[in-house]
C-alpha cells in the first residue's frame, strides 16, 4: 500500500467502527493510530461509555481474532496464558492455550486483578510471547492488548505498576459523548440496534492487510529537525519540578512511532511537528509520576506535558 492508500483504508474503518460506535471519532482513531504503530492501549473512562464495544467492534471490522479477558481479583495467570493439562487418552500433558493466545485482546478492568496476574501480561505486550512450562510460544500476528480501567472507583482495584503501565504505548482517557451522539444513540435503540449483535458491521480488513497498514510506517520520513524535537521533549519530562520521575527512552520510541503512524492517516509520507504535539499526552501522561505536593495541589501528568510542550522549541523543517 502507499501512503495515500494506507489514509483511505484507516478512514474507512474509522467510518464503519463510527456506524456503532456513536459520538467517539477521536477515540476511534487513537485505536486505529496504536495499531498501526503496533503499541498496546490503556483506556480509562467511567462504566458505559463504549469500551468494551470499541474493542468488539474493531476485532469484527479488521477480521482479526478476538477473545475478552474479565479481570477480577480471583483471575490466576494460568488463565490468562494457558496450561498444560493432562491427557488420559494420550497419557501425557498437552497445552491449551488461553485467551492470550488471539489477535486482538481486551483486558476488561485490567486493575481488578492481582499484581502477579497483571505480570502476566508483560511478557505477552513486550516480546509478543508466552512462556509457560519453560516452553516459549509465540503469539499471533499482529497482536493488540487494549485494557480497560474506571478511572474513578478504587475499591478493589490494583494500580497497576510503572513497569507495566510503561509497555502500555498509549493512555486515552474516554469522556462522555455530546448532546446529539447520546441522542442518537437512543434513536438507535429505538430502530432496533443491539450492541451484542454486531452482524451489520462490515469486514473491511484482513491479517495480511493489517501487517501492510504497520509495514507502511517504515516508508514515512523523520527529519533530524523532528527527532531532536522528540528527544527533548522527552527530556524535559525527567527535569521537570513538578514530576518525581519521567518519561524513559521507550516513551521517546513510542512518540516517534505514534507521530508516523499519524502522517499516515494525514496521508503524509512525513512526520510534522504537529504529529509530535497531538499525541504527546497519550504517549507520556502513564509514564509520569507526580511529586507528592504537586499532586495535592491538582497538578496533572497532563498538565506538565502541557508546560513542556510550551516550553520546547518547535522546530521549522523542510519537507
């Protein structure tokens, strides 16, 4: 695909995903945009705001695998990987795989579960591979863990850790539609739109397709200008007065795959300096931590990232 392709084939899937999924454009395109830069998402929002649907709808739209994981404080890691189980039959143990084991994954309310079943992930989202039993096996391609969280119910939830949040390549935070989405998702439910059935929904992609969409990304030009502009950014977050820790050099990899997988959906063979400022939050605002007093007094990851972008040069480059 060239690039001008690549553009039309997001924005198609966009608009089919959009069909369901009534009033979240952006949030549509943030998915689409990790999956192109082959990065895992974490999604917070509040209940019944379409989480679980984005990711549903998505798995049947590209014609990928898709299997769900509901994380709960009871959840083993054998659950999540697989085991090995015995056979009678065979007279040996054979392995079954677990719900890891597909193309798109959703980890519903990620922080329900203990930490030793969230670890599970981690190999999973950084090497695309699961070890169990000493035998490494790999995962499916491509692979996508989207992970769900409520961001405003603490009671039995684990946080999850700064070494797993920071394989999560973006953090979207999910607000609640406009006036005229909702009512038109009531309009919907009165013509008779039933989110568990997702038949009218189109396949407009394949597994051959989705690996054309992420190899494309190579083709999408940086200039020095644009990586030095990435590296301060990034720098910054680690001097910054208001954070105990900052954003690592996978935080700087991550933005620079994220700004060329958003040319691509510009329908750009170059990254601009905009493409670095729009995701920006996404990509650092998980991999922050603030200092005590500054959280106290409502400072957000947001916010610091908002002063770094204001205080870093903007680079003029030529195209």
């Amino acid at each position: 695909m060239n690039v001008e392709e690549v553009s039309a084939h997001l924005h198609r899937l966009s608009a089919e995903i959009a069909r369901v999924l009534v009033g979240q454009e952006e949030l549509i395109e943030h998915t689409l945009i990790g999956l192109v830069a082959r990065g895992h998402l974490l999604i917070e929002g509040v209940p019944g705001l379409g989480k679980t649907l984005l990711v549903r709808c998505l798995g049947r739209v590209l014609g990928l695998s898709f299997r769900r994981i509901q994380f709960t404080p009871d959840l083993m890691p054998s659950d999540v990987t697989g085991s090995s189980v015995y056979s009678e039959a065979l007279g040996q143990f054979s392995f079954v795989p677990g719900p890891v084991f597909a193309q798109l994954v959703l980890a519903d309310e990620v922080n329900r579960a203990p930490a030793k079943t969230q670890s599970s992930l981690l190999e999973a989202m950084q090497d695309r591979s699961v070890t169990v039993d000493g035998v490494t096996r790999p995962l499916p391609a491509p692979f996508l863990v989207l992970a769900t969280q409520n961001q405003v119910e603490s009671q039995g939830t684990y946080p999850l850790p700064e070494a797993q949040l920071d394989r999560f390549l973006l953090k979207l935070h999910v607000g609640h539609p406009s006036r005229e989405a909702e009512n038109q998702m009531l309009h919907n439910y009165l013509a008779g739109f039933d989110p568990s059935v997702l038949d009218g929904l189109s396949v407009l992609s394949s597994e051959t397709q989705i690996l054309e969409l992420q190899r494309a990304l190579g083709s999408v030009r940086v200039a020095t200008e644009i990586v030095d502009y990435i590296t301060d950014i990034v720098r910054r977050t680690r001097t910054h007065p208001a954070l105990q820790l900052g954003a690592s050099p996978r935080a700087s990899i991550g933005l620079l795959c994220v700004a060329r997988a958003h040319a691509l959906w510009e329908g750009r063979d170059y990254v601009t300096p905009d493409d670095v400022k729009t995701y920006a939050h996404a990509v650092l605002r998980h991999r922050l931590l603030l200092q005590p007093d500054a959280e106290l007094e409502g400072t957000t990851a947001d916010h610091c990232v908002d002063s770094i972008l204001r205080d870093t040069v903007v680079p003029k480059t030529s195209v």
